[in-house]
C-alpha cells in the first residue's frame, strides 16, 4: 500500500511539474520564477527553459525560395553571475540579398512584492544594430530590468535568401538546457546532409508529409497592341512533398570548462544542415555537394579577394625604395612585413573579403584583415617570393567540420623562405614573422595556391616558445630569501608579454608579475626590447621572499624552485570528454643557484628526476647538486605538442602530478 502512495504522490508532482511547463510565449509560470536554483546542476547561474528553432521554405516570384526561421528562447537566471544570458546577438548576412528581422518581441519577468508575474517589455533602447563586416551586421538586444530569479524570454524571425548557408542549431551551452526542440522543413526539391557534432547522442527524426502552398503570380498582357499591357496578378497553388527533420532532447548537461580546451563549443552538442543538390521536375539535376578545393576556388575567384591580390600598382614606388638593394629572401620578407605592420592599422573586423580594397586601405593606412594581409601577400609577391593567402577560423569562430565557406573568417599570409614555410599576420603591432596570436592558432588553415589548388597547413608555430631563468638567491640569517632574477622569452611567450605589458607603467607591470609570483616583492624591474618586434622579451628584477624558509625544531626546509615552483595542477577532474589545447609548443628552462645560510649544512635534498609524457609529446627534468655552500637546480620542462587528444588525458594528468610533487619537495638544512 505504501509503495502504491509514493507511486501516485510521484505522478501526481510529476503532472504538476508538467502543468506549470508551458512552452507558449509569454506563459511563464510562477513555479518556473519561485525557482532559486537548478533541479540538476545546483552550480549553474543560468539555464535555457526551452528553445524552439522552426525553418521552413517559402517562395515568392521576385525572391524565388527563401527561409523563414522562428526563434523562441526562454532563459532563467539565478544569480548576477547569470546575467550575462540576458543579451543576445543576432547576426544578419548580406550578399546577393540580404537577410530580415521581424517580429523580434521580448520580456523579462519577476514576481512582485504581492507575489504576482510582473512583466518588463524590451523597448528600443534595448536593442542595437552593428555593422561589423560588408557582408554582416548585428543586431544586439539587452533585456530590461534584469534580477536574480528574473526570466527572460525573447521571439524574432528571419528571413533569409541564403538557403545554401544554414546556420548550426545549437542544443547545447555552458549552462543547462531543459529543452529544445528544433524543426527544419524543406521542400523535397532540396535535399540537404546533416552533420551532427558533440558526445550527447541523439536522433534526427526524418519524415515526408504534403504541403500546400499559396503564392502569387504576376504576369503582362503580351497580346496588347499599344504597350506592354496590364499588369495582372493572379494566385497560384503548388502541392508538393516536404521533408521534416525533427530533433527533441530534454535535460541537455552544461558543456564544462576544462583546462587548456580551447574554445569550448567546438564540442557542443548540435546539428548542421548542408545543400546537397537541388531537383526540380523538368530541370536537370544541380548538385551542390561541395569539397574544400571547391570552396577555395571559389573564394579566390571573388573579385573581392583574387583580384585584390593581383593589384601592386599603389605600393609599386614605395616597395621599390624598401627594398633597393635587398636579395636575400628572409630580409625581403622582415622589411615588408614590418613596413606593412608599421604603416597599416586594424580596424578590429574580420574577414577574408576585402572591405576597403587593398588600394583605398593603403591610402587610409588602415583597414580589416583582408586589407592587410592580402595587400601583404600582393607585397611580397611582387618581391619574387613565393607567398599565399591561408584561411583561417579563429577559436570564437570554431572549427569547420564540412566544407563551407561559412567555415572561415579570417585571412593570413604564408611565405615560403629556405628555413620552410613561414605564417604572417600583419594586424597586431605587436606580431613577428612565424608568430600567430592566440585567437587564430585553431587546428589547421587553408593555403590557397595562384592556380586555386589548396591544401592544409598547420597553424601551430615550427618552434616552440621558450622561457629562459637565471636566479641567483640568497637564504639570508633572518630566514629571507633574496636575490636577482633575470629572465628571457621568445615566440608566443614575448608576443604574449608585448601585448600585455608594452602600454603598462612600470608599477603597474610589477603588480602584474607579483600576482604570479607566489607573494614575492619586487623591485627595480626592468623590460627590454618590449617595443623591438622580432628579439627576445628580457625582463630583470630583484626579489625578496618572507615565508620561503620553515623553521622547524632548528631546521630549515624550503623549496629549492624558491617561487617558480608550480602549486597547483591545472588538470584536477578523473577523466576529462575534450581535447588538450595549450595553444603553440613550449620549452622553460631554469637555472636557480641558492647560497645557503653561514652555519647550516644540507640534510637532505630532492632526488634528481627526469620523466616524459608519452612519445615525443613532453618531457620533464629536473637535476640538483651542492658544490661547496651552494645549491644549483637546473629544471626544464618541454611540452612538443600543442594539441594532445583527451585519449592521453590520464598520462598528461600523471605527468603534472609528478611535476607539482617534485617542484614542492623540500631541502633540508641542519645546523653545522
């Protein structure tokens, strides 16, 4: 008896549950607004209630075919961490059309002093419209009245003649998502691949139903004698079969940020629709079904980007001057690419079309990606070298799966010297040949060669960033610890320090040091060649440690890495779904020598150590020695490669481990 009233007591808040879900616009319920936190992910800010994606196809004479898609989004939000959720950007394309907003409708909900829902309309001073690139502009809404325990719901569609370029419909975030439900309906003339993309498994379910439509028809007298007669619109019907894919899913997880993932997303559960080939009666076939050869081809064709590569005749004087004198190919390319960096500047937007044009940009001295680095490319061609275009997804942008030209937005340069084929992107002040910053180095581009011929080519740099230290420290009579550091940094690592110290004040670069230095004081810091693109970073400064010596019973210990000594293991969880991303190779190399206090002799002190990670992948040693009333440590710590597979995660999470735990072992002194 006891089990049957659990068992109705259970259906019973189960149907309650059910009742106060309703998935219509504007009908959110008092249950959903009392909610303080999520029922299965107690940690989450925020969680999607329900998304609702329905595309369908409509025609009309002028237009032709053309999608119609309807967005519906509800969105909870627990706590101010969360509020971020309540924005929304809506990108709009243009080309040969152009896609339309209507209907874009939105509220944000909370109960009032009385218990009541209360409602905030989203007005016009919440919603914004950008034009970021030629070929896309934004439009931007920010939710009223946002609050802790707040819902915000908004509904838009849009109308857009690009029925080739479909965006990816999306079942997965950061946060929650309780449900969503995606419609894609499309007419049986068109047939369309999909892809599905994440490790949550689903079902597309595929079914064929009639549909009806009604559109209208305009048409000319052509038997009148005086003219082109009347106009006389007439509506016709066409009954024809429509496939319809469906996708449901409940309770989507949160996609968890893990150490060293990259951009994230590239792995969350979603589904895209790719042309196939069209098929209509009385037509011949029209396939569609593309290859990355087609799709490089066809950019280069665009005027917008080949022909822009093939104009010199703005810089022909200027180049002349450059490089008069000049035939040695490495010091062709470093005074074109500085001279480019030097002259041009970016204006923040994406791209691998020209905006300006590379010779209206040249006047300006400043214009978007395409501006700059097809003008490089046309430079260093124009200088005999053998220099391409590559294309490139940045990490925001993700990883194109399938081939699409909506897989790329952005465009760098690649120069073949003796030393091998080298990347340039000429958009940071701060660049140097062969360094990418980090929000290009994704996976792999697409070199394109004069011929429209293209293959793959690595973005991750030929050689690894390196790190160099020189400590000499002292451990003085009153237990401190202080000396001289002087350290070094190439590749990535000075890319990474000249754009974040180059425009600090001096105080201000030392506060930033000390916040990573394991509360050592600094002083008399010093930089060199922050300003100086293409040497090493130098970074000098005195510091002084209170706490590196523990005096215990009248012994010392202290960590022979003093305050380099890694603390903690960024790769904590037992098993990890992404792959490892540390963004370029790297190489960091210490040399610390540490004079030991008068009166005190070495105890103990670690074992010397060396271990690798896998084959070729990383390496790690670490070799000490006493030579008269001195320590010396010499550690080196090697990762090969950048992107390791998260098959090798529990290798990778050992090797940290044996890394932190030799790292914070102790020297012991006892007195002489």
């Amino acid at each position: 008896m006891k089990t049957n009233i659990l068992t109705a007591i259970t259906v019973l808040c189960f149907l309650n549950i059910s009742v106060a879900q309703n998935y219509k616009f504007g009908k959110v319920s008092k249950e959903e607004l009392i909610q303080k936190q999520h029922p299965t992910d107690t940690t989450a800010d925020a969680a999607v209630l329900y998304r609702e994606i329905k595309t369908e196809f409509q025609y009309t004479q002028d237009a032709g075919w053309y999608m119609v898609t309807d967005y519906f989004e509800r969105i909870k939000i627990y706590t101010k961490e969360g509020f971020d959720w309540a924005n929304e950007t809506i990108d709009l394309y243009t080309g040969n059309g152009e896609d339309k907003l209507i209907g874009l409708k939105g509220y944000t909900y909370y109960l009032g002093a009385d218990g009541k829902v209360e409602e905030v309309k989203l007005k016009n001073d919440g919603i914004f419209e950008e034009e970021t690139t030629k070929y896309l502009s934004q439009t931007k809404i920010t939710m009223p009245d946002v609050r802790e325990g707040c819902i915000i719901e908004y509904k838009y569609t849009i109308n857009s003649p690009f029925i080739f370029n479909i965006d990816e419909f999306k079942f997965q975030e950061t946060i929650p998502v309780d449900k969503v439900k995606v419609v894609f309906s499309s007419p049986e003339y068109f047939a369309y691949k999909t892809h599905q993309r994440g490790w949550i498994p689903y079902k597309v379910d595929a079914k064929s139903q009639d549909r009806t439509m009604t559109y209208r028809q305009t048409t000319q007298d052509l038997t009148a004698l005086h003219g082109p007669g009347i106009p006389e619109t007439t509506t016709r019907e066409v009954k024809f079969k429509e496939d319809v894919y469906t996708v449901e899913l409940d309770n989507v997880p949160a996609i968890k940020e893990e150490a060293y993932a990259g951009n994230i997303n590239n792995y969350a559960t979603s589904l895209q629709f790719e042309m196939s080939y069209m098929d209509f009666p009385g037509s011949p076939l029209r396939t569609y079904s593309t290859t990355w050869e087609d799709v490089s081809k066809g950019i280069y064709k665009v005027d917008l980007f080949g022909a822009e590569l093939e104009r010199n005749n703005y810089f022909e004087d200027d180049l002349k001057n450059l490089l008069n004198g000049v035939s040695n190919p490495e010091e062709k390319t470093a005074r074109i690419f500085s001279y480019v960096v030097n002259k041009m500047s970016w204006n923040g937007i994406n791209g691998y079309y020209t905006n300006e044009g590379v010779k209206t940009a040249y006047k300006k001295g400043s214009g978007n990606v395409a501006d700059i680095n097809l003008m490089l490319i046309a430079m260093l061609r124009y200088a005999n070298l053998h220099a391409n275009p590559v294309l490139v997804s940045t990490t925001s942008h993700g990883i194109p799966l399938f081939p699409t030209r909506n897989g790329f937005n952005y465009v760098i340069a690649a120069v073949d010297l003796p030393q091998g084929t080298l990347l340039l992107d000429a958009t940071s002040k701060d660049a140097e040949i062969g360094v990418l910053k980090s929000s290009i180095m994704n996976w792999q581009g697409r070199i394109i060669m004069k011929d429209g011929s293209s293959d793959w080519v690595s973005l991750t740099p030929q050689t690894p960033a390196v790190k160099s230290a020189m400590v000499n420290a002292e451990i003085k009579s009153d237990m401190t610890v202080s000396g001289k550091a002087q350290n070094r940094y190439t590749g990535n690592y000075a890319f990474y320090y000249r754009t974040e110290f180059k425009s600090l004040n001096e105080d201000a670069q030392r506060k930033a040091i000390e916040k990573n230095s394991n509360q050592v004081e600094l002083t008399a810091l010093h930089f060199e060649n922050l300003e100086t693109v293409g040497k090493p970073v130098s970074l000098e400064y005195d510091f002084e440690s209170l706490d590196a010596v523990e005096d215990v019973a009248g012994k010392l210990y202290f960590s022979p890495m003093v305050f380099l000594a890694t603390k903690e293991s960024p790769f904590k969880p037992e098993t990890r779904q992404y792959p490892i991303d540390f963004g370029f190779p790297m190489k960091d190399r210490y040399i610390i020598n540490i004079a030991l206090p008068e009166g005190y002799k070495v105890e103990s002190m670690p074992e010397n150590a060396v271990f690798s990670l896998g084959e070729n992948t990383g390496s790690y040693r670490y070799l000490i020695s006493q030579i008269g009333n001195k320590l010396q440590l010499s550690v080196e710590f090697s990762i090969n490669k950048s992107f390791i597979g998260a098959e090798e995660y529990g290798n990778l999470k050992k090797f940290f481990e044996l890394l932190i735990a030799k790292e914070n072992e102790k020297v012991v002194l006892s007195k002489a």
